[in-house]
C-alpha cells in the first residue's frame, strides 16, 4: 500500500466543479506528461498540467 503521494485531479467529492468528476473512465497521458481524464457524467475531458520541477532524470 502507498503511504506518500500527491493528489494531482479531483479529490473533492463528486461533482461538477472542475475539481471535481462525475464517473471518471479513462486517462491518457500525453508526450509532455500532461494528464487526460474523460468524465462521463459531466461529458468532458478535463486536461492537467503535471508539475515536473521535482521529477529527477537519473
């Protein structure tokens, strides 16, 4: 089980706000790391920016 993370899309119950889903199906990501989720219910795709600055390539 994970212990640690960050909340990156939704987290604020159901709904129809924009940080909020209603029936999340699917997610994509795109080349620059960006998230995709389709929301059914509210029949959109909402796209989130990924903060990279602490990502490190080793």
């Amino acid at each position: 089980d994970a212990t640690n993370g960050t909340l990156i899309a939704g987290g604020n119950g159901q709904g129809s706000s924009s940080d909020q889903f209603d029936l999340p199906a699917d997610l994509s990501l795109d080349r620059e790391g960006n998230l995709y989720v389709t929301d059914m219910m509210n029949n959109r795709v909402q796209k989130f920016l990924i903060d990279k600055s602490s990502c490190t390539k080793k």
